[in-house]
C-alpha cells in the first residue's frame, strides 16, 4: 500500500519533469542542429566557437556574473552573519525577501528613475557641487542593479546554514582561546559553506541570462548571452543559432553547478 502510494505521488511530479524540464531542453537541442530553413547543420555551433563576438560575448557574460556574484557574496555575508544573531532573526529575514515580491520591471524603472540625468542620484551630485553624471548605460549601473535584485538569493541560504550551525562547536573554540575573528575564520565560515555555494548557485547561474536588464539599465552596452538568444529568437528570427547560444548557456549552468556542488557526502560515504 505505501509503495502505491509513493508511486502515485511520483508520477505527477514525473509527468511534470518531463513535460516542463526534459521535453524543452531536448527540443532546444533539436532545434540547436537546424538552420533557418530547418535542415541539419553543424554551422550553428562552428560560427558560434569560431567568431570572436559570441566568444568575447561569452567572457562578458561569465566575467559580469563572477562580479555580481562577488558583490553580493561580500555584502550577504556579513549581512546573513549579524541577522542570524539577533533576537527576531526570521523577521529581519522576512524584509529582505519582501523585495523579491515586487516584478523585476517595476524595479528596473524604479533605478531608471534614480539613475537618470534628472534622477535621486544626480540631483544629489548636483547638489554637493560634483553635478550630473553619466550613470545609466553603464556597466556600473548595471552590476549595481543586477547585484541589488541578486542579494536576496544569496542572503536566504547563507542565513539558514548559519541558523542551524552546531553552536557548542562555537562554544568549544571560545573555551580553547580562539579569538571571535579567528572563530569565524576557522569554524563559522568553513560550516557555512554549503550555504555559500547554494548563493553562488542562486546568483551566477541566473546572473549569466540576464537580458531584460541588460536593456534598460545598460543600454545593450552590456552584451550577454541571454541578451543574445533573445536577439536571435525576437529579432534576426534565426532559431538554431539562438538554440545554439541556448545550449551553450545550458552547459556553462551545469558546470557551476557541479562546481559548486556540496562534497561532504561522498567524503562522508568514503569515510
């Protein structure tokens, strides 16, 4: 009876995987080996891994993400650490993920609005004598954006690994004259790990597809892959190269993921 239950329970959850997760990505694939007139080609991802732009495309998409992904790691760090010993730690963490319920686009013009030339920032600049600044379509408009929308996703699993971290192993090394720097360096952070990769994860990936914002705040100064196949697929109409840039962008997931993937079970396993 248990195993009939646990199988009906599965099949949904199958069906599901296959039709929303499985069946895209095999079509994407499909799609990948086809030209403008649908007709099998390998010249999709030759053109892609001989031209210069989609390669340097690429590089500016990991190297954005790499900085956004470190941004956000500095200020969640410190930001998770010092919540998660207050006295109404969840509650602090419930006003950092009110932020997330507000639409991505009512945000980005709510920073259109501060970044313009007569916006917050530059009335501001104006007003201690420094004047108006070219902020937006910039790359630094758009690392500040992209990181402020990002925090969030690196703050919650930070904060939970180090909500539920063994506080007598804490405890121990205070006891044995370790100083509070040299506990986190040592004991906190070292425990807090899994939640730090579990942010990367949460960050990087998303970070590398970004399309929309690279549009408003930067001002395709900013060219990403997602701003790629959404060129390919809304614009030149040319589906196997957006497919191929699609994949491409599949595999550079899969591989942060692996990367950061938590080893301590198999070690444990091995053990």
């Amino acid at each position: 009876m248990k195993r009939k239950r646990t199988l009906s329970y599965s099949v949904p959850y199958g069906l599901w995987l296959i039709l929303f997760v499985v069946a895209p990505v095999v079509l994407l694939v499909i799609q990948s080996f086809g030209n403008l007139h649908g007709h099998f080609t390998l010249a999709n991802y030759a053109t892609y891994f001989s031209s210069g732009t989609y390669l340097r495309m690429t590089f500016n998409s990991v190297f954005f993400a790499l900085i956004v992904t470190l941004i956000t790691l500095l200020i969640s760090y410190p930001m998770a650490y010092i919540m998660s010993r207050l006295k109404h730690a969840q509650f602090w963490l419930l006003l950092v993920i009110l932020p997330t319920w507000v639409n991505l686009l009512l945000k980005a013009y709510a920073f259109i609005g501060l970044f313009a030339k007569t916006g917050t920032v530059n009335q501001f600049l104006t007003l201690i004598g420094i004047g108006p600044q070219q902020i937006m379509f910039t790359d630094v408009s758009f690392m500040i954006v992209a990181a402020y929308i990002e925090i969030p996703f690196m703050i919650m699993p930070i904060f939970n690994s180090l909500i539920e971290l063994d506080r007598s192993l804490i405890n121990a090394a205070r006891d044995l004259g370790a100083t509070p720097w040299q506990t986190l360096i040592k004991v906190i952070i070292p425990m807090s790990m899994s939640g730090v990769k579990a942010g990367i994860q949460a960050v990087f990936i998303p970070t590398l597809s970004l399309f929309m914002i690279t549009r408003l705040i930067g001002g395709n100064r900013v060219i990403t892959l997602g701003t790629a196949i959404e060129e390919h697929f809304l614009v030149t109409q040319n589906w196997g190269m957006g497919s191929t840039i699609g994949v491409i962008l599949i595999l550079a997931m899969a591989a942060t993921m692996f990367i950061t993937r938590d080893r301590k079970k198999g070690g444990q396993r091995r053990g």
